[in-house]
C-alpha cells in the first residue's frame, strides 16, 4: 500500500502529470469509460500543496478536452462504419433525435450541459456531427463548456486537498464523493422532468386525439 501510494504521489508531483491530464481529457469524449474528471480531481487534491501546479492542470484539462471534443465532432460529421453501427441501435437512435430537438431549441448550451451529464460529452459532441452543426459556432460553445468543466473538476480536488492537506488521499475521496452526488442529483433531476414532460405530451395527445361526444346532433332530416 504505502509503495503504491508513494509511486501515485511521484507521478502526480512530476510533469508527466500534465501530459496524463491532457491525454484523458482528449480521450474521454472518444472511449467515455476514460475517468478524465477523477484523474483530474486526484491531480487537483493533491496540488493544494502546491504540487502540481493547479493552472497547469486547468489548462492541461481544457485544453485536451476542446481537442477530444473536436475530433468526437468529425468522427460524427464524416459518418463512417462505427457511427452508422452506433445509430442502428433504438436507444442510440432516439438518443440523435433527443439530442436534434435540443440543438433546435437550445444550440450551443446543449454542448455547455453535456460536459456534466453522464455520456452526455460524447453524445452531443458525435450528434452534433451528425447533424452537422457549424464548426465555428461549435468550438466556441465547446470552449466554454470545456473550460467549466475543467474549473469545476479542479475546484473540486482542490477543495479535498486544502480540507484533508496532510491525508490527500482523504481529499481525493472527498472530490470524488461531491461531484459523483452532484452528477447524480442532475441526473435525476434530468430524468424526472424528462418523465414530466414525457406524460404531459400524452396527455395533450390523448386530448387531441379524443372526440367530443357532446355536441349536440344535428338534424339533416328537417
């Protein structure tokens, strides 16, 4: 234990750190089993002592994200065996035309929201290929929503690192344990105003679709 714990220490003070942090963020959109954001809150935990630096992770973080993003975007927009193969399947399928409606009503803030729902960066990020969303307006909105991710992940881990300095370890299990609760309670929230909105349909379907037995008859006889 104490051998692991000291190589996992030697990795995250040395600057190969940045470079791990790059590589999973950039991976993450492309493989979503890829933990970028408990990479990134354990480099953040222990960079409240000082080691690493927590802007190198920032930027390390946002910056292979935008990139992982981009390249999820023209994976989707040149189509290909895998993306064809992913949209066969129903749950894929009604996924790209959830995901449409919302880049219809929404846009960009589609984009935002993704980096912090679970899936959601790589279903928006390939949809939005799919779809064909402009590139420019895509990387600004994905910029930003990168950049938000990265703050809040590293915010996260920086927070543990401060409040157990002398146990990272505790620090790192506080991170993780926060923003596991807040993915989970989004997530829900997410589910039961998707369910509210799924029977609020029915119902004005069920309204249009019924015929009104009470007006009165006419009588073509007289």
């Amino acid at each position: 234990m104490d051998l692991a714990l000291d190589i996992l220490t030697a990795t995250l003070q040395s600057p190969w750190v940045y470079l791990l942090i790059f590589v999973t963020a950039g991976l993450d959109s492309l493989v979503p089993i890829v933990p970028s954001e408990t990479v990134l809150i354990t480099a953040a935990a222990y960079a409240a002592a000082g080691t690493p630096t927590p802007v190198g992770l920032l930027l390390a973080a946002a910056i292979g994200a935008l990139i992982g993003d981009f390249a999820a975007h023209l994976v989707g927009r040149g189509g290909g065996s895998l993306v064809h193969r992913w949209t066969r399947s129903p749950r894929a399928s009604r996924m790209v035309e959830h995901t449409e409606d919302i880049f219809a009503r929404r846009g960009g803030a589609a984009l935002i929201a993704g980096r912090f729902v679970p899936g959601g960066r790589t279903a928006t990020t390939l949809t939005s290929g799919i779809l064909k969303y402009p590139r420019t307006r895509f990387l600004a909105f994905d910029a930003v929503g990168c950049l938000a991710w990265a703050l809040y992940s590293t915010g996260i881990g920086l927070l543990g690192g401060v409040l157990f300095e002398d146990q990272p370890l505790l620090g790192v299990g506080l991170g993780v344990g926060i923003a596991l609760t807040i993915t989970g309670v989004a997530e829900l929230t997410r589910r039961l105003l998707a369910r509210r909105k799924a029977r609020a349909d029915d119902v004005r379907t069920a309204h249009r679709g019924a015929t009104d037995w009470t007006v009165p008859a006419v009588d073509v006889a007289s």
